[in-house]
C-alpha cells in the first residue's frame, strides 16, 4: 500500500486549491488558500512528517515558485505536463476542487508525467532567448504595418533588392504623404519599428554575452558544430533542454521536440500522418531552420571550420557524418516530396544527431 500522502494542487495567480490524500483513503480534504508563502508553509505545517507527502501541480503561467518554496520545506513536489494529465471524456464539469482531486488521485496511481523543472540560472538563460522571439514578433508586427499602411497610400519601393535592406529603411525615411496627420502616424510606425530594431540588436549581444559563460559555454560550443546551428540556435536548444541526457534515446528527444510522425492504429487498420507538433515548438522551430542548410553538398567553410577550432577530432568528424547523412536524405526526399516536407524530415534526423552530440553517442 502506499504509504505517501499526496497533495494535488490547483494553482492560481491569487489561490491554490489543495485536495489531500491519506493513505488507504479515497477521499481528500479539500481547501483553498492563498497563493502565498505564509499559506503554504501553514498547509505544511499540519503534518508531522514531510518526509511522507508527495504534492503536484500542473504546470502552468504560476512558474515554479511553488516547487522551488516547497523544496525548501522539504517536500517532493512534481510539476506535471498539463497535456499530459488524463481527462474523462463523458465529464463535462470542470472546477478548482474537482482539478485538484483528479491531480492528488492521479499522482498516487503513477499516472502524472512531470517534468524537469529548470534551476533559477537555466529559468534565467531561457527568459532572455525567448524574449528575443518576442521581440522578433513584435518587430515583424511593426513591419507589417509599415507594408499596409504603404499600400493603402500607393507607395511602392523603386529601388532593387529585398525589403528591410538599409536603402529600404532610408526610403522609408523620407516619405511624405502630404497630411499632417498622416505624417505623424507614419513617424509612429517607423518609431515602433526602429525601437525593436535597436532592441534585437542589443538582446543578441547579451545572448552572445551569457552563451559564451557557464552554465552554458560549453553546450553552446558543442551545439555550433553542426551545419545550420550557430550562438543563437545553440543557446535556444540548451537553454529549453538543459540537460540532454534526461532522454534516454534520441527517439524521446525527438518526440520532445514534436517532431515524430502522428500515427492512429485499430486491429489491422494504421495511419500515420504529419509531425505530431505536440512537444517544445521552440527547439522545433530552430531544428527546421536549421535544417534547411543541409539542402546544399556537405562542406566546411570559414565559418563552420572557426567553430570547429578547439573542439575533440570526434566530434568535428561527427558533425561530418551528419552534414553527409542529412543532406542524402534530403535529395532522396525532396525528388518524391515538397521540399518542406524533406526539410521537416532532415529536421527529425537533425535532432537525433543532436541529442547524440550532448550524450557523447558519437560513435560513426
């Protein structure tokens, strides 16, 4: 029998219901209280021995305060993938207390997946990456609005070359659309537009600046040896992984990442379909960029050979071995598929490699 209390948590900006199950009991006690340290350490305080509870609780925007504040009182807490909990399909009710019953009943038949929750450094090094994807999208927000608002007025850019080149920007600069109004709108937009700019600049530098320093250091050099993966692609893969070997083979990195085929089996009937999208769209998204070198014949340059320097024989012979597997594997794809869908499949390789890199299974 087990022996554990569990406590399932319904954790809120502002409340956290708790059900709590004793041992050899079917029934919780339920509360709610705040979200607060003080409430907690008063919910813990009522039981004798910490050594015996167990807590959980989905994860979630809350973070991992709760987790991190419970290790401290000297309780096992999981945070466990939200998608992952197992729903009732006929239940049509759903309420705070019925979420924390389910998570504290659940956790003691072992049926919680939970995930690895990041040190504060690791929590750190990932909020800076993903706040240059945000900012990326706010920029990209800004010049969609610059391309309507020159539509809608009948300019169009004379010059050659693509849009967003520096001639593009000077273009921008001196337009006048006769109207007060207007001109100031304008002079908003392109402000928006300079200030992420300017942002993304100074946000690289601090991802180079934090990337070229511990804990990181070390993966992201390893990381860049690939075709396709420099500083910021690196540090995007370790700083959502942190730690690779958590995967016991490159098929779970792979099905983290979402990768994967989707597949639907019943009796003698099986379908498989596209990538199943289901894991971290972040490392998903990198891998498929990068992949996309691998559509050229297997080379180093300068700049590959520059990240190459310093690093163990292996290992540059194993970033070879991937340049010439991936890119067989795109020209065979790509002659019978669309060229996104052989990339996709070089991104699912990509990511084997990858994981093989960071468990030291380089063996070619």
């Amino acid at each position: 029998m087990d022996n554990f209390t569990h406590i399932g948590m319904d954790v809120h900006k502002d409340t956290i219901t708790v059900a709590v199950l004793r041992p050899g009991t079917t029934d919780c006690d339920e509360r709610t209280i705040a979200n607060t340290p003080e409430a907690i350490r008063r919910l813990i305080s009522r039981h004798d021995d910490r050594s015996f509870l167990r807590a959980c609780y989905e994860a979630g925007p809350t973070g991992y305060d709760t987790h991190r504040l419970l290790a401290t009182l000297g309780v096992a807490c999981d945070v466990v993938a939200a998608a992952l909990v197992p729903r009732r399909p006929g239940v049509r009710v759903k309420t705070d207390r019925l979420d924390a019953r389910n998570l504290a009943r659940l956790h003691r038949a072992g049926e919680l997946t939970a995930i690895r929750v990041p040190t504060p450094a690791e929590e750190a090094a990932r909020d800076l990456v993903r706040a240059r994807e945000d900012l990326k999208a706010d920029r990209r927000l800004a010049q969609q609005r610059i391309r309507s608002f020159l539509l809608r007025h009948g300019r169009h850019y004379p010059g050659r070359g693509g849009s967003w080149t520096r001639p593009f920007v000077q273009w921008l600069s001196v337009q006048d659309f006769g109207e007060t109004a207007a001109n100031a709108a304008w002079r908003h937009l392109l402000a928006a537009y300079s200030v992420r700019a300017s942002q993304l600049v100074s946000l690289d530098a601090e991802i180079a600046a934090v990337a070229a320093e511990p804990p990181l250091a070390e993966a992201v050099a390893r990381l860049r040896c690939f075709r396709g993966i420099d500083t910021l692609t690196a540090a995007t893969l370790a700083t959502e992984t942190c730690d690779f070997r958590r995967f016991p083979r490159a098929a779970s990195f792979m099905a983290f990442a979402g990768l994967v085929p989707s597949e639907r089996s019943s009796g003698a009937t099986s379908r498989h379909g596209g990538i199943t999208k289901t894991g971290n769209a972040h490392i998903r998204r990198v891998l498929v960029e990068a992949s996309w070198s691998y559509r050229y014949r297997p080379a180093v340059g300068k700049l590959l050979a520059g990240r190459l320097e310093g690093q163990p024989p292996e290992v540059a012979a194993y970033s070879w071995a991937a340049q010439c597997r991936l890119n067989a594997t795109y020209r065979k794809l790509a002659s019978v598929k669309s060229p996104n869908k052989a990339v996709v499949a070089v991104a699912r390789e990509l990511s084997g490699f990858v994981w093989g890199l960071m468990t030291d299974q380089i063996a070619v």
